[in-house]
C-alpha cells in the first residue's frame, strides 16, 4: 500500500501528518529547507515510484502544487 502525502511529508519534516494541510510551504514550515526539499523529491519518487523532472520540481511551492504535480503523474489521492 501506497503511503499518503501527509505520511511522506511528516516524515521527511518532522511534523505530524495532521499539521500539513494544502498551504503548507517553505514559508509556513521552518523543516522544509533546500535539504529537505530533495529528501522530499526522493520521498515522492520512492513512495509513488515515479521520476519526477527537474522542471516539476521547480513548480513546488506548496503541498497543493505537490498534488496537482502527482495528479499529472497518475497518482490519485486516497
């Protein structure tokens, strides 16, 4: 079974998965440094078994922008 986004992400920042919600960001988010941010690619790509692009990437700015990109990959939300 595929781990949740809220999972993957508490994981990677150190947060409980009921503290990240759709406006969760770098801003909002003191662990969601340039570090984190490629453990959080790796995280994304091992739990979904996708390869994200560079240029995905730079589109993150947010756990909604994380949806949508997942989305674009064939990833359905549970």
């Amino acid at each position: 079974m595929k781990p949740s986004l809220e999972q993957i992400l508490a994981r990677v920042f150190g947060v409980k998965p009921k503290d990240i919600t759709d406006s969760t960001s770098p801003d909002t988010l003191s662990s969601w440094d340039s570090f984190n941010a490629v453990k959080l690619v790796d995280a994304l790509e091992r739990g979904y078994h996708i390869k994200l692009k560079i240029e995905d990437m730079a589109k993150i700015k947010n756990v909604r922008d994380i949806r949508k990109l997942l989305k674009t990959y064939g990833v359905v939300r549970r």
